[in-house]
C-alpha cells in the first residue's frame, strides 16, 4: 500500500492533468468540454470479471457550448483548483462545507445552487480522475457506522496510530468506522462471518443479546442506506479476512436497495463498485416468504412501495430468479414488514430462532 | 382615365374638359334632413367631414391632370366660427364649372362612373358647402386658377336649398400665388373636439399618399408631411359594369339609354367581359327563367308510335301514312328523350321527308292532330319515368313504394301543363307538393336534399325552348322580365372585370409610407391581387408597422383606407375589426389576452381596400360593409404581412438569445481560461476561437509577427458567409493577393470580400513596414454572429 502522501500526490497530479486538459483544448481553439458515462439505471452493466455492476458505454458530454455547460465546467475548474490545494495543504473538508465554501468564490456563477449539484460535481470529478472522493479528502457530513465484533484493527488517525479491540476497546456504541476506511489495518480477528444491519434498533438488540459473542459475528451497523466508508469497510472484511458477508434488513423495497448497493454497488458509484461493492453477499431477510411463515405484523404497501417493486423488476441488479421470486411474492401479498416486527414473537426470537435457522439455510453456520 | 399632364400648359381648358362628363341630380333639400348621414351631425364630426371632402377634392383632382398634390390645410378660429381652407395645386376650375362643382349636390361625375377615386359618390364637397351655408350663414369663398391664366377667379357661392341652384354672389379676379390651382374656404359652427380625429385624418393621408406634400395649420399645432416619392399612382381606367355588379335599378336604366335592340347586343355593348358566347349563355339562362323549358320524356315503343299515327292520319295513301308513321316512329325513338318543340320538329321533318319522297302532303294541320296523337303516347307513361327520375337521384336508398308516390303525385301535377314548359319554380313546387303529400298519406318523409336533387335531375332533362328572347324595349317595359335577366345576368358564369381600373398603392409605397410616419424597428406590406365582390373589381393592401417608438402599451393601432381615403369613424362597425378580432395574433407572436380581440404590443396595422366600388355601411363612407370577398382578402393580406413580422420577431428572439448566452458565455470564458492557465502554470491563453466556435460565429482574427499581418476568417456557423471587410491600415500594406487596397488621406483602405463556406477559413497576408494601426469593420453579417479579434 502506497503511504499516504504518494497517493495525495497521485490524485493532486490527476486533478491537475484534467485542468491541463481543458487547457489545451482552449490553446486548441476547441470548446472545452468533459465526457462523462451517462449514470443512470440503463446504463449499468454487469462486470463478469469484476462480478459488479458498473457503468455502461453511454456517455454524456458537458461543454461550454451551452450556458449550462459551461456553467458546470467553470464551477468543476473551481472545485479541481480548491481540491488541488487542500491536497497540497493535507486538509480534509465534508461535501457540505465544500457546498458552502462556493458562496466565497469571487466568480458568482462557479456557486454552486444546491448541494445536490455540488455532491454530483464530485462525483462527475471520481469518474473521469479516476481518483476517489476519499482521495480528495472529501467526506460525507454524517459520522460513520459502527461496527461490533472479535476483530483486532489499527487505525491510522491525525494523532498517530490506535490499536482497537471492536468488543474489548468499545463501548456499546461500537466501533466508529472512519471516513476513509482504507487507513486501518486489520490485526487478528475471531470472526465466522459479518452481518450487515439496516437499523439501529436492530443492530442494538443484537448487541445486547450478544449475539456477536455467541456466533462470533462481526456486526455492522448499515444506518439506512451505507455511507461509502461503510460499504467499503465490509468489502475489506471480506476481501481480507476471507469472511461471508449476510445482510439484514426491513422487507420492503427500499430496504433491498440497501442489499443492492452493498452487494452489486449503486448506480450513483457504480464507477466504484469495485472498490466498494461486495459481490458474494448475501440477503438474510426480511424475505416477504417470512412475512407469510412467520405471520410477522404488517403493513399494507403504498403506492410507492408497489412502484418501486416494479422498477426493481427492471433493475439489472435485481435480474436473479431469487428476486424475482421474491419481488413478485411481495406484491402478491401486498404487504411489507420491518425488522422490529420479529418482537411480535418475543424479544429473543431474532436472536434464538430467526437469524440462526436463516444462517443454516444459507450454509452460513 | 385620360393622362392630361402632357397637354398641361399646351392647352388651358383642362378644367373644361375634365367637367365633360358631369352630370347633375337634384337632392339640395334632402341634405337639410339628412345631414347626420352624410357625416355633418354635429360641429366636431362636421368640420373632419369638411376636411376630408376638400381634401379627397384636392387629391383627386390634382392626380387626375397627372400633378403631384401639394396641399395646404388651414383651420381658423373667426369669432364663434371655424374657417377651413383648403388649396390644392390642382387645374382649377373654369368659371363656368365652378359653382357646379362646388354648389350642387350629387354633382360628379363618380357618381356615374367605375372607376377607383376617392369620392365615388358627388355628394362630398357641396355638402361641405351646404353645411357652412346652413350653418354660418356665410357663402362659400372660392379662388382658382387654370393654368397659364393671368389672374385668379375669385367666387362667393350661395346654393338655393329650395332649386339646388348656386348662385354666385361676386365674381372678380384677384392675385394668388398659386399657378394654378383651387382654394376653397368654408366657415361653420364648429369645434375642435374632434382634434385628434382631424390630426389622424391627415397624418393617414400622408401615409397612403406618400406622393403628396401636405401642410396642415390648426389654431394650436402645425404638421408638414414632405413627399417620399415622385411616382404618382398608376392611372385607372373607367369599366363598363360588370354583369354580376348590376341592380335592377341600374340595369332598366341602362336598357331605356341603350340603342341596341337585342338583349345579345345590349348585353355585349355595356357590359364588361361579356362577348358572343357569354351572351349567349346569359339568353340561355334568360329564355329559361322567362319561358321555363319545356320537360322531356323517353320515347315509347316504335309500334306505339306508328300505330298512334296511323290512326291520326285520314285520308291519305296507305302506303304514305305507312311511310309517314315509320320515319316518326324510327327518328322518335332513336332519341332518348323527346319535348313538346322537338316533337313538333320531328313531325314537320317527317312530313317534309314523305313529301319529297313519295309527293304525299301533310299539311300543318294534319301534322298538329298527328303531334298531339303522338303526344298523348309520349305522355302516356310519364310516371315510371319520374319514377326512375327520383330513384336515380336520391342517394339515400328510399323504398320502392315511397319512389312510386313521389313519382305518381309529380306525373298527376304535369297534366295541367301545356306543352309541359314550365320554369325551374314550378317544378320545385311540385316536388315540393309531391313530398308533402307522401308525407301526409305514406308517412314517410322525403327530405329537402333529395327534392332538391329530383329537381335537378327533372330540370336536367328539360329542354330549353326555341322561342326567340324578348326585345331590349320588352325588357325595359316590364320589371319582371327585367328581373329575369337580371337573374340570368347573375346566374351565368363570367370572367372576373379587369382589373387595370385600380390603382393599389404597391407594397413599397405602403411600408414607404408607415416608415415616413411611424419610427418602427419593422415593417412588412403586402398587396394581395385583385379580387371581385359582386361586380366590382378590388384589391386589398396591409401593411404592419412594430416597434421602435410606437406606443407598447394597449391596443395596437389601427389605420383603416378606403380608395387612399383614411377612415376615422365607426372603427367598431368596421369589416377590418371584425377580421382582425378573429384573427389568432398569438400564432404571429403578438399578444392577445384571451386569444381573440384586438392585439396588444407595439404595432400600426394599416388596411387599404381599392376598388370601383367600396361597399360601406353607410352614406357618410366610414366604415367597410361586411362583404365576405372583401373580409377573406383582408384576412389574407392582413396574414401575409403578420407571417413576415413572426420571422422578424423570431429571427429577434433568437437574435436576443444569442446575445443572452453570448453575454454568459463571455463572462464564464475568460474566467475559466485565467483560472486555468494559473492552475497549470502556463501562459495565458486567448479563448476568441472557443468563443466563437461555441457562438457559431464567423471568427475575424488578426495576428501581426513582426511586419507580416495575417487576418483569417473563420466560419464556424453553419451558412456560408459573404463579409465585406474594410481594414484601414496607418502604413501601406502594398498590393494584397484576394484584397484591393485604396490610400485616402494616408490611410490605405484594403478591402475584402472573401466568401467562406461554413466550417472553413479564408486568409489574407500583408506586410507593413514598422508600426502599424489597423481599424477593422466587417459587414455582411449580424454582430450578433460575428466576433473580431483583431
């Protein structure tokens, strides 16, 4: 692994070669312009190599030949000049100050209207450096997830290295996984495999009925949709340390977009699904056939539920006949459940019965 | 009418002649109970009314001796009065035509003539005169001046309200400085409200006669409006009526002057496009009405036939009634169908042929028993002929016994018809009678279409009868053969009346004339071609005027003309309101809140209707009837000047946005390039060529290496690009391949024209010895898609 300096001298060097780039194209006589894969769901494709979903041959051009364009492209020369020199001064800024910092910029057009726009910018910068956000220094505004489980790791932080034990050396909160998961080194580990949680209440139950003692668990708490740090951590844990990867979420649509992310990557990062994506991993539940066999509590779908089933149906990602199965059931039943529903059989139930006869089934334990 | 501007000053009596054809009406009276419809009805309208009558006066006479009308206009407060004067630079007028032309109403020639002018009616002016009499009690102060006259005519005219007779109060020469000319001064009871009317008035004269110079003097303003051109407007020639312009009235008048005897050559001597065959159509369609035809049916059999006349025929040879009986039944049934006068013609012919084949006589009497015999077998079975008649002409399948019904009531209805010659009414009402009836008694309805069509088809078969056309003098003596005529005159088709006897203004004339009046961004005008309505040729002219400095807010304005003559009142009543309303101003981008209405924005819309006769809703001429020939070509013309103002101000708009993104552009640009160079550590960089390809713009640059001067045009747009450059240089450049170069005051001009094809360069090079300064002005494109760098 390269140290870090190298690698912020690579990715200031990349950011530089783009501005160089558009340089030239203005030496040229040409209109600047960026080209850019078209990131939408059809235009992502499976990568057999890579086993992950990736972007597709479609491309979009952004170029100043329209107001628009070139809006866009003086507002990405602005964000490459600022990235450059908060490489070359070793700091690090979150995509919402960078969002903020544009109203300081003297040329008011490069301010950014949203942060919507500011956070795609980024992105669009991932894409064609080739460098990732981390590498920027950019991070996301919320703290990591954590994670719970027997796995000895150090951390490089701005205060020197820490050695952290993720059960012995952690409160009951976990292990906060940093920003840029790649500056931790994993030591020694007693870990059979890793389970992905969608939410809290869930990821606490787990902990207090110390489920990961009991089945020697690495537990990583998702918080809704995983944060980049998240997803890349768990594809090191199971890159690494060679461990199977089960995810754990609410059966409703939009929890199995968790699933996709964490597995086969998403569409906003499928230029990084090889570096964030966890291709063997695996869904536990809730499957909507354990809404039928467990009786679970639930709710009827709404309209956008129901919408939503439909467009996975033409998600490449979901193109299995497991899903397929599994989607169609659902809107058959037409009901969806959370993970807390479980307690309607006892607040031991997830830990003493559900999870370990899933596990089984999928050949986990 | 007669050109007389060559013969202006070889001979004097110009005036004279021009009177010629005038003629005179008695109508003083009416004018004193009428005077609201002749536009006098109160102080206000009754002096623009003078106006307008003077000054269409003025215009016209100067036109028709072929001078340029210079017109002065004055208005004078005299006490409690108003004095108008109006000069024209006209002929003048002889003594002896003077009063008539001034002091008689209804005394003008337009009134009897087809021909374009601005009066059409004689009523103008001597009602002007009548009204100042009525009114201030002071006669009528006339000066003229015929050319090459050593002294002007002055008059004082008086019109006897009870004789229309004028009579002229004093008679003295007097100076004037006019050459030639007429100056008529009235004094009325009037006012000045009407100010903004009289000042439209003029100034709308001006626009659609940009060939005359106008001076308008009022007690508080004055306006001159110079002239924009020398071409006066084409001359027009009188038409004879055109038989689908005629009414009744007319047309027995013209019968009792006509010194034709036939109709075919009253037809041909005082209509327009009517010849030997229009005529003959028109008799046709005249013996028609006034005759009616005589109905045909289908031969019976032959035997029928022969043996009817065998019967008939007494005491002649068997073998010559044989021979008799055998020539009519062979050419009777060789006919498909047979009426009353060929039956008769058939028999006679027969006769003849027996005659002069065996000697055998059959006389006149022996063949009217024979016709009749022969007659009676024709008509025998006349109801299953109509009864194929009706099925053959309705569509709709009717059933088999409403047809026999239709078919037996009309056959029962012909019995009582001699020689079954009836007119086209007449067979109308028994269809009509006939469906009635099938109604009552079958109960089944038989529609107006179907009976109009078995009218038509039963009219079709009738045949038009032989019977000589009554005389002119017939005619004229009784209304209801005149009326059959008339409606035959009506019914014939008929090639439209030229249309050489209009004078429209020409579309550069009408923009000349909104672009002299109105300072516009645009202006687009059209003249549609000449169009008929009724009999009377005309032809319709718009012109529209947007931007610059007319007024944005409300309504647009709108300029409305009759004959070069403007229209100021009654603009609601209009026939140019009610098409403009309709029209969807929206589709020509100009706004129109709820989509229909008078559109808002920043536009004069002017409409000119020419012709022989401008049909108007009433007597006082101000506002266009609602003639549907006349509103389509109004529309047409109105929509064919709007398409052009939509491409200008689409070609605007994307002008503007050009500008817009070009604005934005040039902001983000240069930005971007300095940000970059500093990012890069390079040199600065020129970012003209970018810009322009991004603009699509033909890029002008200039690159000067030591003495050598290179300039290259680069097209980056997607047309080719024919510039006209001008660089004026401070040293010479000497001679420069492709480019001309011309010192003036020491500067050398080099001029280029190069042609360059989109996406393609063109260059020139050029020495200058030490330092130079150059002055670059391109032409040839928009600035909005040019972009120098040099």
């Amino acid at each position: 692994m390269s140290t870090n300096t190298e690698l912020d001298a690579d990715a200031r060097e990349r950011l530089l070669d783009l501005a160089a780039e558009f340089y030239d194209q203005f030496a040229e006589g040409e209109v600047p312009s960026m080209r850019i894969p078209t990131r939408t769901k059809s235009n992502i494709e499976y990568d057999d190599d890579k086993e992950v979903w990736v972007y597709g041959d479609r491309h979009s051009t952004r170029s100043a030949n329209t107001v628009t364009g070139a809006k866009k492209l003086l507002k990405a020369i602005y964000v490459i000049d600022f990235l450059a020199q908060q490489l070359d001064e070793d700091r690090s800024s979150t995509l919402r100050e960078l969002y903020y910092l544009s109203e300081s910029w003297n040329h008011e057009t490069a301010q950014f209207s949203s942060q919507d726009e500011s956070n795609q910018l980024i992105e669009d910068l991932e894409i064609v450096s080739d460098v990732t956000r981390e590498d920027f220094h950019m991070r996301p505004e919320e703290s990591g997830a954590t994670l719970m489980g027997p796995i000895h790791l150090r951390e490089q932080t701005r205060r020197g290295e820490r050695d952290i034990h993720c059960q012995e050396d952690v409160g009951e909160g976990g292990y906060q996984i940093p920003n840029n998961p790649d500056t931790i080194e994993f030591l020694e580990h007693d870990a059979d495999f890793i389970l992905c949680v969608e939410t809290g209440g869930m990821r606490d139950r787990l902990v207090e009925n110390g489920f990961d003692e009991e089945h020697n668990t690495i537990v990583v708490h998702l918080k809704g949709q995983p944060a980049r740090a998240t997803r890349r951590i768990t594809r090191r844990l199971h890159d690494e340390l060679d461990l199977p990867v089960v995810v754990f979420t609410d059966g409703d649509p939009w929890s199995y977009r968790i699933f996709a992310s964490v597995a086969y990557g998403s569409i906003k990062s499928a230029h990084l699904s090889e570096y964030l994506a966890t291709p063997n991993a695996k869904f536990i539940g809730i499957q909507p056939t354990d809404i039928v066999e467990y009786d679970l509590p639930t709710d009827p779908l709404s309209d956008s539920d129901v919408n939503a089933l439909e467009n996975e149906l033409e998600d490449p990602r979901f193109q299995s006949d497991y899903w397929t199965e599994q989607i169609e059931r659902q809107l058959d039943i037409n009901k969806k459940a959370e993970q807390q529903a479980l307690a309607s059989r006892g607040l031991d139930f997830v830990t003493d019965t559900y999870l370990p006869t899933r596990l089984e089934e999928m050949g986990v334990l | 009418m007669t050109s007389y501007q060559s013969e202006l000053g070889g001979r004097s009596n110009v005036a004279e002649e021009l009177a010629e054809s005038q003629r005179s009406i008695s109508i003083a009276e009416f004018f004193e109970k009428n005077k609201h419809m002749l536009g006098f009805d109160s102080g206000a309208r009754g002096l623009v009314t003078a106006v307008k009558e003077a000054v269409d006066n003025a215009l016209d006479a100067t036109e028709e001796a072929g001078i340029l009308p210079d017109i002065y206009v004055g208005i004078k407060e005299e006490g409690d009065y108003y004095r108008v004067i109006v000069e024209d630079n006209g002929p003048g007028i002889t003594k002896e035509q003077l009063p008539k032309v001034f002091g008689k109403l209804l005394y003008g020639s337009r009134f009897h003539v087809r021909e374009q002018k601005r009066g059409q009616q004689g009523i103008g002016i001597s009602a002007a005169v009548l009204y100042s009499q009525l009114t201030s009690g002071k006669p009528a102060m006339i000066t003229s001046r015929t050319e090459g006259e050593s002294a002007a005519q002055y008059f004082e005219l008086i019109i006897d309200t009870d004789t229309n007779e004028p009579e002229i109060s004093v008679d003295t020469t007097t100076t004037w400085d006019r050459p030639h000319g007429t100056r008529i001064e009235l004094e009325m009871e009037a006012n000045m409200r009407a100010r903004q009317q009289l000042h439209d008035y003029i100034k709308h004269t001006a626009v659609v006669n940009p060939h005359a110079r106008i001076e308008f003097e009022e007690p508080r303003e004055q306006l001159k409006f110079e002239r924009v051109t020398d071409q006066l407007p084409a001359e027009t020639e009188e038409i004879r009526p055109h038989p689908h312009g005629i009414e009744l009235g007319s047309l027995i008048k013209l019968l009792d002057e006509t010194a034709s005897h036939s109709i075919s050559g009253f037809l041909q001597d005082e209509f327009t496009r009517v010849g030997q065959k229009t005529a003959d159509s028109i008799i046709t369609a005249f013996v028609d009405r006034h005759f009616g035809r005589e109905m045909s049916w289908r031969p019976p059999e032959r035997s029928a036939v022969e043996t009817a006349v065998t019967d008939a025929v007494t005491n002649k040879s068997e073998e010559a009634t044989a021979a008799f009986a055998q020539r009519i039944g062979t050419v009777l049934t060789e006919r498909d169908r047979v009426a009353h006068h060929e039956l008769v013609d058939i028999v006679a012919n027969a006769a003849e042929h027996v005659r002069s084949e065996s000697n055998a006589t059959f006389g006149t009497a022996a063949q009217k028993t024979t016709a009749g015999a022969v007659w009676s077998v024709l008509t025998d079975d006349i109801e299953s002929d109509l009864s194929r008649i009706v099925d053959d002409t309705t569509t709709s399948r009717k059933d088999a016994e409403t047809i026999d019904g239709m078919a037996r009531r009309i056959a029962v209805k012909f019995e009582d018809v001699e020689r079954h010659r009836l007119q086209k009414e007449t067979v109308a009402s028994f269809v009509a009678r006939a469906a009635e009836q099938t109604e009552t008694h079958d109960g089944t309805t038989f529609g107006e279409t179907a009976q109009e069509n078995v009218v038509s088809g039963i009219w079709s078969v009738c045949r038009s009868v032989p019977d000589d056309p009554p005389k002119v003098r017939a005619v004229e003596r009784d209304r209801d053969t005149a009326s059959e005529l008339l409606g035959a005159m009506r019914e014939t088709d008929i090639l439209a009346p030229p249309t050489d006897c209009l004078a429209p203004i020409t579309e550069t004339l009408v923009e000349e004339g909104l672009r002299k009046e109105f300072d516009a961004d645009f202006y687009a005008a059209t003249t549609r071609d000449a169009e008929v309505h009724g009999g009377d040729p005309f032809i319709v002219e718009a012109g529209i005027a947007y931007g610059g400095d007319i007024k944005s807010e409300g309504r647009i304005d709108v300029l409305r003309f009759a004959n070069r003559v403007p229209l100021v009142y009654q603009r609601g009543a209009c026939a140019t309101a009610d098409v403009i309303q309709d029209i969807n101003w929206r589709n020509y981008n100009l706004d129109q809140p709820g989509g229909s209405g008078t559109p808002n924005g920043p536009a004069v819309v002017m409409i000119h209707v020419a012709s022989t006769n401008v049909p108007f809703t009433s007597e006082s001429k101000d506002a266009i009837a609602n003639v549907p020939e006349i509103e389509h070509e109004i529309e047409l013309a109105l929509r064919s000047a709007a398409r052009e103002l939509k491409r200008y101000l689409k070609k605007r708009r994307t002008l503007e946005q050009r500008q817009r993104k070009r604005n934005v552009i040039a902001d983000i640009l240069p930005t971007m390039a300095d940000k970059l160079a500093d990012m890069t550590e390079r040199e600065s960089l020129a970012i003209e060529d970018s810009l322009a390809r991004i603009m699509n713009n033909v890029l002008i640059e200039r690159t000067v290496d030591n003495d050598a001067v290179r300039l290259v045009v680069t097209n980056h747009s997607d047309s080719v690009a024919d510039l006209a450059l001008t660089d004026i240089v401070s040293v010479d450049p000497g001679d420069i391949e492709d480019a001309t170069v011309v010192e003036m005051d020491g500067e050398w001009f080099v001029k280029w024209d190069p042609s360059v094809r989109s996406g393609e360069q063109a260059v020139i090079e050029y020495d200058v010895n030490g330092n130079a300064s150059f002055d670059i002005s391109v032409e040839g494109i928009e600035p909005e898609k040019l972009s120098i760098n040099a």
